[in-house]
C-alpha cells in the first residue's frame, strides 16, 4: 500500500472516530436533558402564601399600601399556605362552610365579617353568634381578608367593572365614569326587567312611570350616599339613576319631588349586595390570571332578606 493511501486511510478512520465520539456525547446530552426534564417535572414549586396574594393585588392599587383601610385580616395570618381560594360579598358562615368542603383556607370578602363597617369585636366578645363563627374560622384555619377600598381604588374600579360587565354595558360608556348612553333606549319597564335577569334579581325597588323612555343611566353601586347620589342627579340630569342602596329619606323623596315638579326622571334600586357581588366575580378572575395554580371559586353570598 502507496504512502499516500495509508494516510488517506488513517485519515478516513479517525473522521469516523471523531463522528462516533461526537454522537455519543450528543446522546448523552440529551439523555441527560431528558433526565433533568423529568426531574423538573415532578418539582413543587414553594407554596403561595395569604400574604403573597394579597400584596401582589395591592401592588396593582395607585397610591398603596393605604396608611388606614378596612382591608385587614379578620380570622388566620399572612404566612399560611394557601389551599384554595374562595371569593364573595359576605364571608357568612354558610360561605365558610363551603370554603371548608372545598378544601379553600382563603377567603377574600368585599364587605365586613363581624357585622361592622371596621370588624370591630370589642362588643361581641359574649356573643353566641360571634363566638361561634370566630371559632368555626379558627379550628379549621381559615383566613378572611377583607378587600374594600383596594378593590374599589383600582384604576378601573373592580366592583364596577365586574357590574360593567355583568350587565353587558362595556360598549355603552366608560368603565371609569358612571354615565352609561343606552342604544337604543328602553322604557323604565324593560330596563327593570333587564337589571332583574342579568343580576339575578327576584324583585327591586323603583321610583318612576314605567312607560317612560330611559337612556343616559347614572349607574352608582354600593352604598354613594344621599348627597352624592343627589349631587349627580342634579348636575348630570340622567334619564334614571340605577344605585346600590339608599336612605328612604333622601334620595328617593328628591326623585319623588323632581317628577312631581315635571322632570323626567326615575330611580331604581338594586340592593348593596346584588349591586355589588360582580365585584367579587372580578376578584375570583383576577385570582384565576395572577395565581392560575391555586384553585379560586366565587361564591355568590345570596341577599340576606327576602321578599314576599
């Protein structure tokens, strides 16, 4: 064999050599990426805790945190693992008994626990009621966190956004106003019906001639107050003015007044809860995109009255 085959030939097995090592150590990479995969896979991630959730929400807030807000824990303590989250207007004790069948320690409530604008417990300490839902909370260890004023001092207010789009009015004006230009526009009558489907209300109280023809709705949830709902009554002259609740004195004698001097005007009224409970549908949506792995549930709290 000529010199110059022999080098060829050398040449040639060591080009198969360096191919052959070349593939094992790629296999290997990738057997052992694979590996590593797997072992990702099956890893837990750290468990989200009360205080997690409540600061990323309040990061969201303008202006936060708030030096004095409602919005503090009722029941448990911000370092708890949550389980599962359940979101409602009241954290009754028929809602805790379902966050408890659920397996969910975290409730978020919109509206107090203990039967006061500030949960204060002072005056109830030797009351059977509060002592039995205080202790229903702590032996199953269940977190209430109030979310009032952040929820309500979001860019776009969440309860109001929530009713926005319950009702189906985001095509009838700004989420952040509260005019709202109905097209086309409907009489008292329908309206009613209207408000009484989409929020899933039996009955509700109203000031006006059903047959009159509505179309630019002041829309004010909650609890405004008389002077303010009278306020924007008088200066932005609605067709009808849908609220949460009011003070039977106040706001629905100005409407009793104004049509009886010949104004156009009507008043219905939803009630605080039905008014504001798509608030805490937001909430639970809000959860379900910051916290897809936590299993969040809105639990309507109902109206504690009925009707007969």
């Amino acid at each position: 064999m000529s010199i110059e085959n022999t080098i060829l030939q050398n040449g040639e097995l060591n080009r198969r050599k360096f191919i052959s090592d070349t593939a094992k150590v790629v296999g290997s990479a990738i057997i052992l990426s694979s590996s590593l995969a797997a072992s990702a896979a099956g890893f837990k991630a750290e468990p989200v805790t009360v205080g997690q959730v409540m600061d990323t929400f309040i990061k969201e807030v303008p202006n936060s945190p708030f030096p004095k807000t409602v919005d503090t824990l009722k029941s448990g303590n911000r370092e708890m693992a949550v389980t599962g989250i359940v979101t409602t207007m009241f954290a009754t004790i028929d809602v805790i008994r379902k966050a408890i069948a659920l397996n969910a320690n975290f409730i978020i409530a919109h509206e107090p626990t203990f039967y006061n604008h500030a949960d204060d417990t002072k005056w109830l300490e030797n009351d059977s009621v509060y002592r039995y839902k205080a202790d229903l909370l702590e032996q199953h260890q269940l977190t209430v966190w109030r979310n009032h004023d952040y929820v309500h001092s979001l860019q776009t207010d969440g309860v109001r956004k929530g009713l926005i789009d319950q009702l189906g009015w985001q095509n009838y004006g700004d989420p952040k106003q509260d005019i709202y230009d109905l097209l086309p526009a409907v009489t008292l009558k329908a309206l009613i019906t209207q408000l009484k489907q989409k929020l899933n209300i039996q009955t509700l109280r109203y000031v006006g001639n059903l047959n009159q023809s509505c179309k630019k709705i002041l829309l004010m949830p909650g609890a405004a107050g008389g002077a303010t709902q009278i306020g924007s009554l008088s200066t932005k002259k609605p067709d009808v003015l849908v609220c949460g609740e009011i003070s039977e004195w106040e706001t629905a004698e100005y409407v009793r007044d104004a049509q009886a001097k010949g104004e156009q005007v009507s008043l219905v009224v939803l009630g605080h809860i039905a008014s504001e409970e798509p608030g805490s549908a937001f909430m639970a949506q809000w959860l379900k995109t910051h916290f897809a792995d936590l299993k969040t549930t809105h639990i309507s709290s109902g109206n504690s009255l009925s009707f007969l």
